[in-house]
C-alpha cells in the first residue's frame, strides 16, 4: 500500500522501478479529459482499449463466498425495508414519497450506499419498466404532474442496498386494493415465468438458453411482445455485469456467479408487473439470496 502524495510523480517512480514499457487503463471508467491528464504526466505508453475493462470484467464473474455473504446481508437489509414499505404505502401516497421513504430505511438501516437510484411507479407507470419516481409539481398552468397511489394501483419497487461495495438488486410488484382480473392473470404469468428461470439455472447454461426459458412461458400466454428487456445480469461490485442473461448474447453462465432473473410484463398506459430475484449459480442449480414472498400481496 502507498500514501497517495504527489500521484503522477509517485508513478512514475514505479514505472521506472518495474521497467514498464505501457501501462493499461480501465476504459469502462476512465474520462477523456483523465485521459489526456495521464498521457501527459506520465512517462510510460498508455493503453486505453478494452484490455484491462474485459479482464476486470472477468475476474469479477465467480465471487467467493466471503463477496456473496456481503451480497446476502446487503439483501436482508433491502428486504426489511420491503417489509417496512407494506406498512408505509397506501392510497394517497406519491411516489417520490414512496422512494424515499424506501430509501431512507436502508441507508438507515445498514446500506452504505443504494445500489442504484430507487425505481418506486404505480398505477399506469408501471408499465415503464425503468420509470421514475414523480412528486407534487406543476408542469405547466395549474395542471399538477404528481402520480399518487390510487386504490386499485399495482405498486412497482426495484432497488437494492450495498454493503462492504456489494450491491443487491430485487424487485416486487403488489397492489393497493382489489386487482382486476387482468391484473392477476398478468401477475399469475411473471410469477410462472420467474420460477421457470429459477429452475433452470445452473452452471453452464447459455444466457440466451436460460432468457428462453422466462420468455416461452410469457409468449405461450400471447405476452411475448409485452416482455422487452433482458431476464437478468450479474450484480456484484457493479449493479450489472457479466454474466447477462439475454436474447442477444451467448456467454456461458459459470458456477459461483450471481445472476438475476426478472421477467416482465408491461401493458403501456395500464399496468406493468415484474418480479426479480437474484441467485449464486451451482453446479446443479442455483442459491437463490432473496427471501421476500412473492405471492401477490394486496395491501
């Protein structure tokens, strides 16, 4: 470990120690204008390509199970504060208030940091599968442009907490009222969709193999062009990374990965339900972190 003091000239002295003739950058990081700081202060070849990215990127695919008990602490963290929402939601609640409420409770309750900005949609928002969060504001004249819960709303939660830097990532939906019959046939679907994919991971399978899986059972049902993101990615030190889970790609989901799977339905200007675990893959299965029921609850 070295005291950061004089960084460029502390570098260049351990270039010069080890002989080094380039020095490789992390690409995915890196800003244009670091960049060029470094090509000018240092007096080695700098390498910005890929290189470096792709084998951090690797490394990072199989955790350990020190990394994944972080994982699992950052998750019950995050569960308790789904628990502690079915208490604070209900008609009249914004959703602003709603993600903050959330949002407090975690970082109150052990997170360091949320894993990513908290999604937190009712009603027809639902149906935007990365929403945000609206509040009381006015937009133009008098016409207010806040979305508050209404009796009869699915409510839609994605977030996650971190712990140690190991982020983790869930999401339920739920509904404040009485659903429609639509509304539980739909959930009814997610749910079937989700419990394939759960089933059907296990170290080597394809990411594409194993988003086909999710994906027949909602396109089986005529919901197939309702479903338009990928089923799930790595979390870890990153809240996505390798391995996806996804239509275009074909990387082999390794044992002691950790993959989410997330399917969804969104019917645009009505509803949207997704439901996201997120599991340790095994040799003949997987370890599935998240512990919140997923039964549709009605508040």
């Amino acid at each position: 470990m070295i005291l950061q003091d004089k960084l460029y000239q502390q570098i260049n002295v351990l270039i010069e120690k080890h002989s080094a003739e380039r020095l490789l950058i992390d690409s995915s990081v890196c800003t244009i204008d670091q960049l060029a700081v470094l090509m000018k202060r240092l007096s080695v070849q700098i390498v910005s390509d890929n290189t470096l990215s792709k084998l951090i990127s690797s490394l990072r695919i199989v955790k350990t199970k020190a990394e994944t008990e972080k994982m699992i602490k950052a998750q019950r963290i995050a569960e308790a504060g789904l628990a502690h929402m079915m208490e604070f939601v209900r008609v009249g609640r914004t959703e602003k208030e709603i993600q903050l409420e959330l949002d407090y409770y975690m970082l109150s309750h052990g997170a360091e940091a949320l894993s990513f900005d908290t999604i937190a949609l009712s009603g027809a928002n639902t149906s935007l599968p990365h929403g945000v969060p609206s509040d009381k504001r006015v937009e133009s004249g008098d016409v207010p442009s806040d979305k508050r819960v209404e009796s009869g709303d699915f409510v839609l939660l994605d977030f996650g907490a971190v712990v140690d830097g190991w982020h983790s990532d869930m999401t339920r939906t739920f509904c404040v009222g009485e659903p429609t019959d639509e509304m539980r046939k739909v959930y009814d679907i997610v749910l079937r969709a989700q419990l394939a994919g759960i089933e059907a991971v296990k170290a080597g399978i394809d990411g594409k193999a194993l988003d086909a899986v999710s994906r027949k059972v909602i396109a089986d049902e005529g919901f197939g062009r309702f479903f338009g993101h990928s089923l799930g990615h790595g979390v870890g030190m990153e809240i996505h990374e390798s391995p996806y889970a996804s239509p275009t790609v074909n990387n082999t989901i390794n044992e002691g990965s950790v993959v989410t799977v997330e399917p969804g339905i969104y019917l645009e200007g009505k509803f949207g339900v997704r439901i996201e675990d997120f599991v340790i893959v095994t040799k003949d299965g997987c370890i599935n972190m998240t512990e919140a029921p997923k039964e549709l609850i009605c508040l």
